[in-house]
C-alpha cells in the first residue's frame, strides 16, 4: 500500500474527501480518547455540530504521532476499510476533513507531538452514536432485559459476518468499540486494527491485537495464522460479560490472561485442539496441572440456549469455534424471549465509557480535595460532636421508555461499585446464583501458578514481560497467580458476586504496546 506523505491524504478513491475544513463543524465535548491519548493528545473523538446543517457528528482526530512514516498506517487501513464497509451495524465514515492550525490542546496550548512536521490535523467524519456499550451498561441503575441482550448480540454477529464476509477481521472487538444510538441500533466502530484476510489463512499476521480481556488463546500463545475466529472469541466474552454482569477474563497481563481463560475453559492438548503444541509459546505456557473445562458448571445459572451458544464461542480451538453465521442461527435468537426490536429499546441519555471514566475521575478528585481540606457539608448542617452524616446513595434511575425524556447520569457511580446480580444494582438479568467459582481452589500449586516454568523460546526472549509470569515473580508466592494486588479477587471468586467493577485502565490498555503492523 502506497503510504502518504506527512501531512498529505492518499485516497484516490474519493478526491473531494478531505476538502472541507474542520471549521465547518463546532467541536461541542470530547467523547473518546484513543489510548494514545495520554501519551500525547491525538486521537480524541469529539461531538461536534455541522454549522451549515446542524446536523450532529462525531470527529476522530488521527493522531499524526510519527511524522518519518507519513499518515498513519492505523489510519489508512481506517478509512480503507471503512470505504468499502456499508452495513447499518458498521459504522458509516462520512468524510475526512482537515485543520490547517498546528495541533492545540483543549486548553489551547501547542501540542505534544513534536516529530510532527505537518502541524495540521486530520479527523474522520463519522455519523454520531449516543453510546458505546461500556460507558451504557455502566450507567447506575441499568439493566439490561434478556431480549435487550438478544437485540444487542444479534447486530454485534450481523455487522461482525458482514465484514467476515467482506474478509475483514475486526481485532479489537470490545465493549466501547461497539455503539449504541438512541433507537437501539448498535454499529461496530474502530476498525483501527483491523485488517482484510484471506481465506486460506497463510499469512503471518500480528498476534498483537486485540484488546487483553478480549483476546484469544491462540494469540495469546503465539499464532501468527488466524482468521475470523479472533473476533468470535471477542464476541463470546462480551456475552459472557452482557449475562454475567462483568468481564469474565479480567487478566491483568498475557500469562495471567491465558491462565483465567485455562480455568475456566480448560487447558488446551491435542485432544481438544490438535495442533495447539505446535503453536509458538505453547510449552512456555502449558499448564502444568490438569484443568478441566468448567463453563456450564461456572455459569450453570445461564439460560440453556445461551450456554449453548457460549459454549460454542468460547471454544479453545479456533477451527471448532462458531462462526458469526451459525452464532445468528442458533436456537438462543429464535427462541422466547425473542430480540426485541430495537426500536422499543429505552432511550439514555448520552454516555461513553470516556465521559464515564472523567466523571468518575472528577470525583475521586474532589473527595480527595475534601479529605484534605474538609469543608463543611453544603447541603446538611454542620456536624455537632458526636454526630455522623447518613451517607446518602443515589438511587437507581430507571431506563425510560418511548419519547419520554432521557435519563440523567446518577451522580455518585463508580466503576468499582458492586455489580452483578448480587452486586447492589445489578444491570444484568438476576440470574439465580452467581457462579460460585471458587477460587480458593487454584491455589496450591506450589509457586507454579498453572504455567510450566519451560524456558522462552530462544532468541527472542520472554513472550510477555516476565515480572507478569505467575509463580515468576513476587506475585507467585501463593501458587495461584493471584496474589496480592490482583484487581477482583481479595473478595471472592473471578464468578462470584462481590467482584469489583471493570478497571478503568484496563479496556483498552494494551493498545500502547502495537505493534509491528501485519
Ligand atoms: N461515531 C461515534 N459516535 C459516538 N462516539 C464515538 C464514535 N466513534 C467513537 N466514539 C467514542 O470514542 C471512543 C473511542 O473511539 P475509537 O475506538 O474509534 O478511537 P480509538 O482512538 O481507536 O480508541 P481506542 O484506542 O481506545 O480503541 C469510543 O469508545 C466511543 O465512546
């Protein structure tokens, strides 16, 4: 693929693209953040307002952080791909428009970026979705119905066979890339990593993708030849995740990520998934104890067809994993109760997991600023010796329906409250008891944590960072690779109904380590 010069658009396809200017829009309020963004402030995604039409848009800013390549090859796989998208559950990129003005932050001041000799910015034009599904079903007080989930998991499969057809991999399939509008119409976004593929699998792609929660073993364990079986992977997580109430692999790096995914599914042989032993780093990360596949005792509470079907997606071996096409036709979609229809959705107001995640952020801000300077409580007396405030919970703000108006963002969530069916305001359907996975079993294992301590392969070092190695590190003393520290886990099992929220850094946070593009 030809790549373009700093500062210069290369897409033949559509010469009038990238002739308006970004002034043509009124930037309203940031709405994303790529993980990029903290490092220097590029990639932001913004709702913005059309001045001529008043017509609402979001603005993804491509980050322009490495002038000596051009455009962004992230960016050009983009646009290249969207280009040839058009499915109502993908997302539509309009146009791209530019700035001439050297890059500013919010506050105004010049920009980080300072390899960057194009000084301007280029943003993609994208139709405007009022939620993504991590910063909706994280919203207080939400519930999501079983024919909600139905609707919702029906459009991730229909847009996800789409571009399966049209022989595109997603690789980052996770919950704030999957967005929601207020007439329930969900569209998957950021195909950023995604790239075409050919039936035949023979290239050697990157295995550097895909989100850590979200990714599956093969990668994991080294593979270099995949198809669309990445991304069902994905999928069945996030269903998991939409019945479960939380993310069901919360690993905090690859070894640990494999490991979860070993106790609960099993480990992998040649019985289960001939070839695995060939894969890559399979004999670094072998278990080095029986582990038994797990998910219908874990999640025995699931209805039947919905077991079925997760069965089926979070299948170890890859060439026996359900494909986006069966997943519609299994028994789970056509049987009561039905998807609904996703105009009879409840209608939210605005919420993506970064407004979520800066909220969040601003309170913990201001608790601390009060703990270290207490002021006296603006809406109670001040307290007399001897007396305690009540601490006072929001309430749960249930969805509305039809045209009524939208429901406001409650004012005291986090995303390390409780949640779940027995996690306070659940946002799932209550789903009899919560798994009783118990961890207490894993341990034991002597500092082996589950993982061989084989050597790496030669030559190329530790496949992961070896500090995360369970059993390597100071972690490994408990033998269950779980030890002090491990989000999650001091309060019950990985299934149990205690467990914190979703970490703020964790949904997306391995995006900074891409990676040689394949
Ligand atoms: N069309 C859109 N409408 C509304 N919000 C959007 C839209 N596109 C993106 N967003 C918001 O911005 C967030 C980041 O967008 P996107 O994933 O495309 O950017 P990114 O830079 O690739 O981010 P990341 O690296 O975290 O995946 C999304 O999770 C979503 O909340």
């Amino acid at each position: 693929m030809a790549v373009a010069g700093a500062g210069q658009l290369n897409l033949n396809e559509s010469p009038c693209w990238g002739s308006r200017s970004v002034d043509c829009f009124e930037k309203l309020e940031q709405i994303g953040e790529g993980t990029y963004g903290t490092i220097c402030f590029c990639n932001q995604v913004y709702m913005a307002r059309e001045i001529k039409t008043g017509e609402i848009f979001a603005l993804k800013k491509i980050r322009m952080d490495n002038e000596r390549e051009g455009f962004p090859i992230t960016a050009i796989r983009e646009i290249k791909i969207l280009k040839k998208l058009h499915h109502e559950n993908v997302i539509k990129l309009k146009e791209i428009v530019t700035s001439q003005d050297p890059e500013k932050d919010e506050q105004g001041r010049p920009g980080k970026c300072y390899g960057n000799k194009y000084k301007g910015g280029i943003y993609m034009v994208f139709e405007y979705m009022d939620h993504d599904l991590t910063g909706l079903a994280d919203r207080p007080g939400i519930r999501f119905t079983v024919p909600q989930i139905k609707c919702y998991m029906r459009q991730i499969l229909t847009g996800l066979h789409y571009c399966h057809v049209n022989q595109v991999l997603h690789r980052d399939i996770k919950g704030s890339n999957l967005l929601i509008d207020n007439e329930g119409n969900l569209k998957l976004v950021d195909f950023g990593l995604a790239r075409s593929f050919s039936n035949d699998h023979n290239a050697n792609l990157t295995n550097r993708v895909i989100t850590l929660w979200y990714r599956p073993p093969a990668l994991l364990l080294g593979a270099t030849k995949y198809g669309p079986a990445v991304d069902m992977w994905s999928v069945g997580c996030i269903f998991a995740e939409l019945l479960h109430g939380k993310p069901i692999f919360p690993g905090k790096d690859e070894p640990e990520q494999l490991n979860k995914i070993f106790e609960l599914c099993g480990a992998p042989d040649e019985v289960n998934w001939p070839g695995v032993s060939k894969i890559p780093w399979y004999n670094n990360f072998k278990p080095t104890r029986p582990m038994k596949r797990r998910l219908r005792e874990v999640f025995r509470h699931f209805d039947r067809h919905a077991l079925e079907l997760l069965e089926r997606m979070l299948t170890l071996d890859p060439s026996h994993r359900m494909c986006a096409k069966d997943a519609l036709d299994a028994e789970y979609f056509w049987t009561d109760p039905l998807p609904c229809d996703p105009k009879s959705l409840p209608k939210y107001e605005s919420s993506h997991e970064f407004q979520i995640k800066k909220k969040r952020q601003h309170e913990e801000n201001a608790k601390r600023q009060k703990l270290q300077h207490p002021q006296p409580h603006a809406r109670l007396p001040p307290l007399q010796p001897g007396q305690a405030h009540t601490q006072m919970r929001p309430g749960p703000n249930p969805p509305l329906h039809g045209s009524q108006p939208t429901v406001a963002a409650g004012p005291g969530h986090h995303y390390g409250n409780p949640r779940g069916p027995a996690g306070g305001l659940g946002r799932y359907p209550a789903n009899g008891t919560s798994g009783g996975y118990n961890h207490q079993n894993r341990g034991g294992q002597g500092g082996g944590g589950g993982y061989s301590s084989g050597s790496y392969p030669q030559g190329r070092g530790p496949p992961y960072g070896s500090s995360g190695m369970p059993g390597a590190g100071p972690r490994g003393g408990g033998g269950s690779g779980y030890g002090v520290g491990a989000p999650n886990y001091s309060q019950g099992g990985a299934y149990g109904s205690s467990g914190a929220g979703r970490g703020s850094n964790m949904m997306g946070g391995n995006r900074n380590q891409q990676y040689s593009w394949q």
